[in-house]
C-alpha cells in the first residue's frame, strides 16, 4: 500500500492530530463566545447532524435476521454495558493512588461506558468472515441503548457537570440525540432506494462533525491556561488502553469458545470485536453534554480519541490471524 494511498485510508485519525494542532495554535476560534459559537453550532445543530446521519445510515431493516440469536445479544450488550464499565471501575480504584492525571482516569471510566460503534466492529467481523448479521445487530441496537444507558452510567460513575441539571442533561440528549435518529430512520424509510442506490458516504459525513466537536473541545482546553498534561501520564494512558483492549479480547474469546458454549466460530468473531469496540461518533457528542461546562471536557475524552484508532489498528492486526483459526475450526 502507498503513501498516498495509507494518508487516504487513515484521513480521520490524521484529522484527529491536525484539528487538535490548529485548536493549540488559535484556540480563540472554536471557544465557547467565540467565532465559530460553538454553544449553538456545536452543541445543537453538529449533535443533531451526526444522529440524524446515523437514523438514516443504520439499516433496521437487516436486523430482523440476526434478531433470534438471543444469547449472543445478551452476552455482547451485558459484557460492553455492564462488565466492561464495571472492570474498569474496579481497575480506577487500584490506579486512584498513582501519579496519573485524574482527569485522564475520568477519561478512562469514559471509555468503558460508551456503547459499541456502529461501523468499525462491523467492518473487522467482515473482514475476516464472522456472523456480520450479529455484528449489525449488536452494533445497531448497542447504539440505541447507549442512548439512554451511556448518560445513566456517566452519571453512575462520574457524576455530572454541577453547572448542567440532571433534567436539563437529559431534556437536551432527547432533543439533539433521539428525535434527530427517529426523524433520521422515519426519513430513510421514504428514501431507502434512492439511498442504496446513491450509497451516500454516511462515515465520513459523520466523520467530518465530530473532527469539528473535537477541535471546539481542544480550543476550550487551550485558552483555558489551567489546564496541565503530563507526558508521563499520557504514555502511561496509551499503554493501558492497549492492554486493556487485548485483555477484553481474549477474555471474550475464552469465554465464547468454552466447551460447553453454543457459540460458532462465526459467532465467536462477531462477539469478540463488538464486545470490546467502543463509539467515538456516539461518545464524543455525549461527553459534550453531560459535561457541558467541564472545563477538563478535553482530558476526559483524551482516552477515547486513543481508544479509537487503537480498536481499528489491533482489529486490523488481528484479521489475519483469526481469520487462520476461524476456517480451521470450521474443517
């Protein structure tokens, strides 16, 4: 693969790193009051957009054919929304008494209550030739979940803003979260052939607000002159998120594979990368709301701008080998 053809392929994670660097050399722009307004731009009308974006991209209507496979769904939504959270809370506590950035921790426990992404886990269970009907389904409704359980266990483990009240945190995730994903599936309905047809490019129309959100929430970080990140604690992040990724994923491999488990090959690849990927698209609006007036909003979610690109970069790693040992299990 070329050069050229690499940047292209990776143009998100390059946007990540460029929209953070210009928020350092102007942070005036995209600031709360600034320019860009980002307490109206961002906060309600690129929210809405990427939610609508995603009503009309996901495909409900292909849902119905994974919808009986029910242990599989209870094992990959119990283990991304309440045993992936909780490990992490367990694992916080042990790190409460190091040098790590407290804030970065916050970002941490972030990541581990975010539902699973709508694309990623999708395109890797694909990729190798798992059951992609199941990741589909457990992408899609994992998502619709998030909606309302990703806030609940925010507040559970986090708390919220002092600044925002809980109702108004929840008034808000209604209006810019769940009408515009109705309206977004209500939509799709009447367009659904002209969509097929035309194939709209949904990922990168999504891609390209959340580089926006992300770039008002680096500007905040930068003119606030408060705000301190440690290298050490940085590095020390980056290493426990991959640890943590490969962890999760050979524990749900263990316990999908187990002897007295019903679980096909297939299925087994399904389970193991949408139980352990994470929404960058759905978490990152998210963070936006329930700490709204955060002025740590940006550390908070340094450990999910790492965990995204770290789940594509380790699935990407690990295509081919479990591609090898799903086909010789199916001999």
């Amino acid at each position: 693969m070329g050069l050229l053809e690499r940047l292209r392929k990776e143009w998100f994670i390059l946007g990540i790193v460029l929209v953070i660097a210009v928020a350092r050399l102007e942070p005036g722009v995209g600031v709360k009051g600034g320019p860009l307004k980002p307490e109206i731009t961002i906060t309600y009308i690129a929210v809405s957009a990427i939610f609508f974006n995603s009503g009309l991209s996901l495909k409900t209507e292909e849902l119905t054919s994974a919808l009986m496979h029910v242990k599989l769904h209870l094992f990959v939504q119990i283990f991304t929304l309440v045993f992936f959270p909780t490990a992490i809370w367990v694992f916080l506590q042990l790190l409460s008494i190091t040098p790590i950035n407290e804030w970065l921790l916050k970002g941490l426990q972030t990541v581990g209550c975010m539902p699973p992404p709508v694309s990623s886990a999708v395109i890797l269970t694909k990729a190798v030739g798992g059951n992609e009907a199941a990741a589909i389904f457990n992408s899609a409704f994992g998502s619709f979940l998030g909606i309302v359980i990703t806030p609940l266990l925010l507040l559970l483990f986090l708390g919220s803003s002092s600044s925002v009240p809980f109702t108004s945190i929840f008034s808000q995730l209604f209006m810019t979260v769940v009408v515009p994903l109705i309206i977004g599936q209500i939509v799709r309905r009447y367009i659904k052939d002209w969509l097929e047809r035309k194939k709209p490019p949904f990922g990168a129309i999504s891609s390209c607000v959340l580089l926006m959100i992300i770039y008002t929430t680096f500007c905040d970080t930068f003119a606030n002159p408060n705000i301190d990140l440690d290298k050490f604690s940085l590095i020390i992040i980056v290493f426990i998120i991959f640890s943590v990724q490969m962890s999760f994923m050979f524990l749900t491999f263990l316990f999908s594979t187990r002897n007295d488990s019903t679980f096909t090959p297939a299925d087994t690849v399904a389970i193991v990368f949408c139980s352990t990927h994470k929404s960058l698209t759905l978490g990152i609006p998210m963070l936006k709301i329930v700490f709204a007036g955060y002025e740590h909003l940006s550390l908070i979610s340094v450990p999910l701008l790492i965990y995204h690109p770290a789940q594509i970069l380790l699935g990407s790693l690990l295509v081919p080998t479990i591609k090898s040992w799903m086909v010789s299990r199916q001999k």
